[in-house]
C-alpha cells in the first residue's frame, strides 16, 4: 500500500444491538473525516440466513478477480441470547457477500470454519499475501485448545482465493490473554498489525515484514493510552494513514487518529471539530479507499449530494 488522496472513501458498518442495527450499513466521504449515512441510515444489505444478524464487516477489493468482497460476524446479540453464550456457543461461521461494482451484490454465503471447539468466529477480516498470492483471512474464536485450563480468544487464520474454498485453520496470533479484533495494513512493505487486548480492553500495535513471519511490538503511546476501545479499522488519507477505534465502554463512537509515521506508532488524537461521524452511530466497521467513478458511482445511486 501507498499512501493516496482517495476521491472518495465508503465506511461499512453496524450500529449496534437494534433490531435493525445488526445489518450492514453504508456511509460516504470525500475526507474520510467527513461521514454521511446513505439509504436513508437503513441497511444496505441484511443477512436472513444464519443467525439472521451480522456485525464487524470488512470490505476487500481483491487484487485476484477485481471483485468486492464484504465478510462479516455470524451473530445477532439483539435475539438476546447474551455476551457468554456468544462467546461459548455461538455461530461458527462468516457472512459473504460479493459485488462487481459496489451497487449490486450477491446473496451472502456461509463459511464453517473448521476449528475443532471454537466457541464463535469473531470479526473476520483479510488481507493479500504477496507470497501466497492469496488473501489470508484471520478472525477471533474463543477455544480451549490441549493444555489449557480454560477457553481463550485467539487470532486463527486461513487462506483463500475466492471466498469459498479456504485452506485449514490454524492459529495465527497467540497471546498471553486474550486478543480479539485484529487489523492489518500494509505500507512499503511492512504490515502492521493493530489487535484488541480483551483484558486491559485497549489496541495494541505490532508490525513485521512477512504475514506468517515474526512481529515486534510497536510502542504507540497514544494510541495504547485509550482504554475502553476496540474495533479498529484502517486506511490512507492523503500522506498520513487513519487509524479508528470505537470507543464502546463509553458509547461515543469512532474516535480517528492520524499518523504520517507508522514505523514509530507516532498518532495524533483528533479533536471532536475536526471529524464527523454521520449520525448513525458506527459500529465495529471497515474503510474501502474510491476513486473517482466509484465515488461518484456510490453518490447518485444513492442520492448523495
């Protein structure tokens, strides 16, 4: 990835636990500061298979066949079935769906993962392995796995090339405690990993030059200084990347950071005049960089002025 001035930038998301706030939810920006909800701020896209609910969506377009891919959580929290019994006894597999061209979209799919004992699969995201030459695909699941004397949330991962046939699981990132909501960004050869800790409940950077490689931690002092966050997602502006969290303990939303600097996790805390959110409250999402057709493609099929 190359830092870029995107002509546009299309944020995909939830909104929460409402009945219709588990679906998936399109908003528009020429910044990517700047959010306005389309669709009336009703779903886009709804998933009736399942658990009839989806979160956490991630949104790739695949450097393989030049399609849109959006891959989201199995889960529906508003049936009321509670935090602990998605966490054990949850869904075990991810919604797709896919577009040629972002205006139309397929019916969504099922993925089982096959994780022998995972309690959910958790936030599913991916990214492209160069010495694959496929999108590694890595989620959060909850599994007691030989030796341990409870269930833990760990990073698994898999590989495909079109979002059906994945290779096997297997653990991608093990951690002392458990680690939920990892997201990766490439920049001149370094992919930089940001996870939640699900004990301290805050983000923590890591980076290395190879996906299945070795990852040292990045001390990002402003960014490990917020707690009560989670649900990162992030993309280019201009010359600098933005990196958003989603302030859940508190219920505030998307809080962006900007950094022209990766390398030293240098990140800059944006003030609330600085930014808009839209007014839908945006839930765990992902940001897809537009160029100028897709852009302006996205305004008029929805109205957007």
């Amino acid at each position: 990835m190359m830092k870029q001035k995107g002509a546009g930038y299309l944020f995909v998301h939830f909104t929460g636990e409402s009945p219709e706030g588990e679906q998936i939810y399109f908003s528009l920006s020429q910044d990517g500061l700047h959010w306005q909800d389309i669709n009336e701020k009703k779903p886009v896209l709804k998933s009736e298979i399942g658990e009839k609910g989806v979160r956490d969506p991630y949104i790739v377009r695949s450097r393989l066949d030049g399609c849109f891919y959006i891959i989201a959580t199995d889960l529906r929290i508003a049936s009321g079935k509670g935090w602990e019994v998605a966490q054990y006894e949850g869904s075990t597999q991810m919604i797709i769906w896919r577009s040629e061209d972002l205006i139309h979209w397929s019916e969504p799919w099922t993925y089982q993962v096959d994780v022998q004992g995972a309690g959910c699969v958790w936030a599913p995201e991916t990214i492209y392995d160069p010495e694959e030459d496929a999108y590694l695909v890595f989620w959060a699941s909850m599994v007691r796995e030989p030796g341990d004397e409870e269930a833990k949330q760990r990073i698994y991962c898999s590989y495909t090339r079109d979002f059906k046939e994945f290779t096997p699981s297997k653990i991608y990132i093990e951690r002392d405690h458990h680690v939920i909501d990892t997201t990766i960004i490439e920049e001149n050869g370094t992919f930089y990993r940001f996870s939640k800790n699900e004990n301290t409940k805050n983000i923590r950077m890591d980076c290395g030059k190879h996906l299945q490689g070795e990852f040292t931690e990045v001390a990002a002092k402003n960014l490990n200084a917020l707690e009560g966050v989670e649900g990162p997602a992030a993309f280019p502006i201009k010359e600098e990347v933005c990196l958003v969290v989603d302030r859940f303990a508190e219920g505030l939303g998307y809080l962006p950071l900007l950094t022209s600097n990766l390398e030293k996790g240098d990140f800059q805390v944006l003030d609330s005049g600085s930014y808009d959110m839209g007014e839908n409250q945006k839930r765990h999402g992902s940001v897809l960089v537009l160029d100028e057709g897709e852009y302006q493609m996205l305004m008029e099929r929805w109205g957007v002025e």
